[in-house]
C-alpha cells in the first residue's frame, strides 16, 4: 500500500533495506545502554538489575507487538502519532505526537548530558556546554546528508559497540571466575528474596525501560523503507529482543561483578565495574564506548526520529508548515532537523545537572504514548474491524497496557508533576488550534 493511497505524496526517499532498519533499531537502543544508568538501576532495585530489564523487556515486546500491527496497517511516517490519530481519533492521536516528543525531543538531550557526565572525569577542564554543542552539530550535519548516509554511520556504530561489549562480557567473567565481586554468577542480580518487592521492581524498571527507548523508532522510518510494509514490524520485534538479551547478560555479569562494592557515585557506577574486571584500559573504554554510542549513533538516531515525527504532525497541519519542509537535494525533513538540533541543545544545558529528572520524564514521555498505542490496536482492530484474532489484536495489548499503566504508577512523584504539566501545555496548544480552526488529516482508510 502506498501513501499515496492515505492522501499523501511520496518526499522522503526510499532507501532502507530490512537490515537497515534493524540495525537503526538497535542503534537506537544502544547494545551498551546499561553502561550508562546502571548506577541509577541498581539503587533503585536494590541489586536486581537483570530483574528489572526482565520485566522491561516483556513490557516493551507487547508494545513491540502493537508497533508490529499498526504499522503494517499504516506504513507512515508519524509512528505513535499517526497510530492513535488513525486508531482512535484526530484528538488522541494529537495528544499521542505530544506525549511522544516528550520522549523523543528530550531523549538526545539526555544523551548529550549522560556523555559529557562520562567525560568530565577524563577531561575535567572541558565545559560541559563544549561537548553538547560539539555532539548536536555533528548529528544534525550527519541527519540532514540523508537517510542513506545515517544508516552507513550506524553500521559502524554498531560493529564498534559489539566490541566494546565483548571485551567488557569476556574480562569481566574471567574476573569472577579469579574469584572477586561474588566469585561467580549467582541468582541475586535476577531474584534476591531478601530484597524482593513488586514496587522496588517496577520503581527500577520505570528507569531501566530507558534503555529499551528506540524500537519504536523503526516506525518513524516506514516511508522511506524500500521494502514490504511488514518488515517495519518485523525488525521492530526482533530488534527489541536482541537487545533486551544483551542488556540482560551484561547488567547479569556486572552486577554480581559489583557485589560488596561502593560506588562513587550512580553516574559512573558501570565505569568502575568495569575498572575492577579490566583495569583503567577497560573504563576508558567503557567511557569511550558510551559517549560515542549515545551522544553520537543514538542520539543521531533519535533526532532522525523526532525530526520525522514533526514532520508527519505539521504535514497534517498539527505544527507550524514549516516543519514539513523536505530539502530538494537530501530528501530529509531539513527544517525539523535543525529545529531539534536547538532543542536538544537548549534541553541540554537547562538539564545538565539533573540527569536523573530528565530521564525519568523522557520515560513518562513515551510510556504515556505506548498507552494510546494499545488502545488503539484494540479499537481500530477490534471494536471497528471485528477482528477475531484474540491473542494479537486484544490480549497482547491489554498485557502491553497493564504492565505500562503499573510502571507509570510507581514512577517517581516529579515525573509524574513534569509529565502532567507537558500535557496541561499540550491542552492549551490543542484549544488554540481548534480556535484557529487547523484542517484535519486526510481520509483516514487502511488495509
């Protein structure tokens, strides 16, 4: 189906393969996102780190599911935005783009400021305001060449964060079998009973399902992937699993690595593991390792995102139509680029000591727009298509929504506060649009 068929022309170019997208996927969710919020993860689970990207991971594959469904249902370029307008209404979806920039305009801001935060260390004599302008200005001139050119820089990307996460995996389990940390692997970093509570789980899971950021991405791509519709869904699913096994074996190692240790501070506690398996060779890795993965490959990947978000809100009339402006040459949504590249930088510095407030609102940001997807999958599915299919267009995304709705729940009390006073803007911005009298998207039809 062409998107021609949903009342649109074809701009952006058409040049993903299936394994672009997977790779754009995981790029997105970084192989070595846990280097960066382990400390953070740890606290909060009381030891339980693999527990947590467990219970991350069985959340985020029914909304994996749900991404599945509805862009294959819709191959457009607006994801969550474009799902819930089309699912349910004009006015969910508008309010499913809102909740979902809060995800994705402050999730490369928080990148920026998780590398600057592993620099500093090393480079104590750098302004932190160096390195976000530096990190920005290389991504929005790598995003604005194209599509083709962001997915050829993934893939080194990628190749260059395997291997760091080996060399970490390999050191570090020889370094529990010499006997330090907790002399082997154990079950503490699955299940310790001692310390076991469902509130302590999903407390450290509202943070850890930080790292799973990104498969929702892949959605973001759907017009410029060169293949069948399906492949969206498809690399979405198993990029996330992918992934979520290797978070789940490197959090499993280093935290029982990490057993009887005292950490510095939660900013730099996977560093230090790494110190204790490998010596100052592996932490400046580590370090090296994180800052080139998240300021630059997710980041990059994550103001691609956003950039097309934008786009796919104001072609619909939902933004300022300046946002929908495609560049002749590049093929890429060039004004949406740039104005994200000066949010994230502007987010950046406002945030660069409270990096543990910014990513619990980047969460509530997308889990609140996971909401709406669920919803949506059921609606248009169920209640309008009468579909029969139970498992798939019912009970996966009633799981999805339960499991995302506890999470949110126990959040903490100030993400819960920013949250609700990004969505009190998007009422205003909403109504004043509705004053304005904005036009409607086109006819909303799908297979």
């Amino acid at each position: 189906m062409s998107i021609q068929e949903f009342g649109y022309q074809q701009q952006l170019r058409r040049a993903l393969k299936p394994r672009d997208l997977l790779v754009y996927g995981m790029i997105f969710m970084v192989p070595i996102a846990p280097f960066a919020v382990f400390g953070f993860v740890w606290h909060d689970a009381k030891g339980m780190v693999a527990l947590a990207y467990l219970v991350g991971l069985v959340g985020m594959f029914f909304t994996a599911q749900s991404y599945a469904t509805m862009s294959a249902a819709f191959p457009l370029a607006g994801s969550v935005y474009t799902y819930a307008q089309r699912g349910l209404s004009e006015t969910a979806g508008f309010f499913a783009g809102w909740l979902i920039l809060l995800d994705y305009l402050l999730l490369p801001s928080l990148l920026y400021v998780i590398s600057a935060a592993a620099l500093r260390p090393i480079l104590p004599g750098v302004p932190g305001w160096v390195w976000l302008a530096a990190f920005v200005g290389i991504n929005a001139l790598v995003n604005l060449r194209g599509i083709e050119f962001t997915a050829r820089v993934n893939r080194y990307m990628l190749v260059f964060e395997l291997v760091t996460l080996a060399w970490f995996v390999v050191a570090a389990l020889w370094t529990l079998h010499r006997g330090l940390g907790a002399g082997g692997l154990t079950l503490r970093p699955l299940y310790d009973p001692s310390s076991f509570s469902l509130a302590t789980v999903a407390g450290a899971t509202s943070i850890a399902v930080l790292s799973f950021l990104g498969f929702d991405g892949i959605s973001t791509l759907a017009e410029e992937n060169g293949g069948d519709a399906r492949a969206v869904g498809r690399a979405t699913v198993f990029a996330l699993l992918l992934v979520g096994l290797l978070f789940m074996a490197q959090t499993w190692i280093a935290a029982d690595l990490a057993h009887g240790m005292r950490f510095a501070s939660d900013d730099t506690a996977f560093y230090e593991v790494a110190q204790r398996a490998g010596g100052n060779g592996l932490r400046l890795l580590t370090v090296l390792g994180t800052v080139l993965a998240s300021a630059i490959a997710n980041a990059m990947a994550g103001q691609a995102a956003v950039a097309r978000v934008l786009f796919a809100m104001a072609r619909d009339g939902k933004l300022p139509a300046a946002l929908a402006r495609v560049h002749p040459r590049f093929q890429t949504p060039w004004v949406s680029t740039l104005v994200v590249a000066v949010l994230s930088l502007l987010v950046g510095l406002t945030f660069e000591r409270h990096l543990d407030d910014l990513t619990r609102v980047v969460n509530f940001g997308a889990l609140s727009g996971f909401v709406l997807l669920h919803l949506a999958v059921i609606n248009h599915h169920v209640r309008r298509g009468g579909s029969r299919r139970w498992v798939r267009h019912l009970v996966m995304p009633l799981l999805g929504l339960a499991i995302i709705l506890y999470v949110m729940f126990e959040m903490d009390r100030a993400a819960k506060l920013l949250g609700a006073a990004w969505i009190g803007l998007g009422v205003l911005y909403f109504a004043a649009m509705a004053v304005r009298g904005k036009r409607a998207a086109p006819p909303l039809t799908a297979r």
